[in-house]
C-alpha cells in the first residue's frame, strides 16, 4: 500500500488476510502492520533499466554497492520465489527465475529496441540516456485521428453533440 485512497478500509480488512508480506527499505504504516517485512535493494544496490510513460528517454542503473545485510531487490525476490515454488510443484510459475537482472536487460533491449534507441549495444546506456526514436504520442504533430483531424470529445449520451478542441479554442458542434 504506498498511498492508498482509502487507507482505513485496507486496516479494517487487514486482520482478515492470513498473512501480510512487505517488501521496503523503510519501517513505512504498511511494513509496520505485517507480519512480515523483507528488506528491499535500494536503486544503488542493483541493475535496472529505466523508462517512463511521461517520456522517450531509457537509461540504465549501474550497481553501485553491495547489498545491505540481506536485502534484494524487488526482482531477487520474485526470482527465488519463483524458484521456490517450482521446487515445490513443478511448472508452477513462469516468471523467469534462472535469469539476472543483467540477462533481463539484455533480453529487454532487443535488437528493435536497440534500432530505436540508436545503440548497438545495451553497455552504449551505461554513457548516458538515450531518446527512443518514436513519436512521443500519435498526435504529438498536433493531428489527431479523427474526422476533423482536431481534438474531439464525444459527450456520452449526447447524440451528436461534439466538443472540438484545437490549439486552445473550443467550438461546439449540434
């Protein structure tokens, strides 16, 4: 629970979950009220690659020290888990647990992946971020797809009535 919106609701059903597994760096409300809580691998402690939703750029996260005492990172946790349980009943999941999260990487940056970031090689990363070379949205020249090739938005249960938004105006069409 990192900021439920209803957060006494998840408290009042708290006693009735069999057990509560948290994973963090910090003594946080919800690691507090867990049975139990694994240390976690802060972003210093591992490799990871690095995208977002908000933005093309893609960069890659370097080990930097050791791990703390025990702590794992989210991605350990889910590899020894996997294995865990496959141990138990084979096939069980699927989640790639004999892989790195240096093989993930590598398998992630694909060669497509690599065309669009302009590398050949996913070490290339490791000098800095790189953009991928795609339109940021489909309508990021301002064109969008749709009869008017301008903004619309269809009121839902308004027949034809049509709000058409283009470069801050709004006009409305019956």
């Amino acid at each position: 629970l990192a900021s439920p919106a209803e957060k006494d609701k998840w408290f009042k059903l708290w006693p009735q979950l069999e057990l509560v597994v948290t994973v963090d760096l910090f003594m946080t409300e919800t690691a507090a009220h867990s049975d139990l809580v694994l240390p976690g691998a802060s972003f210093f402690e591992d490799y990871d690659l690095h995208a977002s939703n908000w933005h093309n750029w893609v960069s890659i996260n370097e080990k930097a020290i050791p791990n703390f005492h025990e702590g794992k990172s989210h991605l350990e946790i889910m590899r020894l888990l996997a294995a865990k349980l496959n141990q138990f009943s084979p096939g069980f999941s699927t989640f790639p647990s004999e892989f790195s999260s240096l093989d993930l990487i590598r398998k992630g940056l694909n060669p497509e992946i690599r065309r669009l970031l302009g590398i050949s090689h996913w070490r290339e990363l490791l000098k800095g971020p790189r953009r991928l070379n795609v339109k940021s949205s489909p309508w990021s020249d301002g064109i969008f797809l749709t009869p008017s090739r301008k903004f619309e938005l269809y009121l839902p249960g308004g027949g034809e009535e049509t709000a058409i938004c283009s470069k801050g105006t709004v006009s409305c069409l019956m």
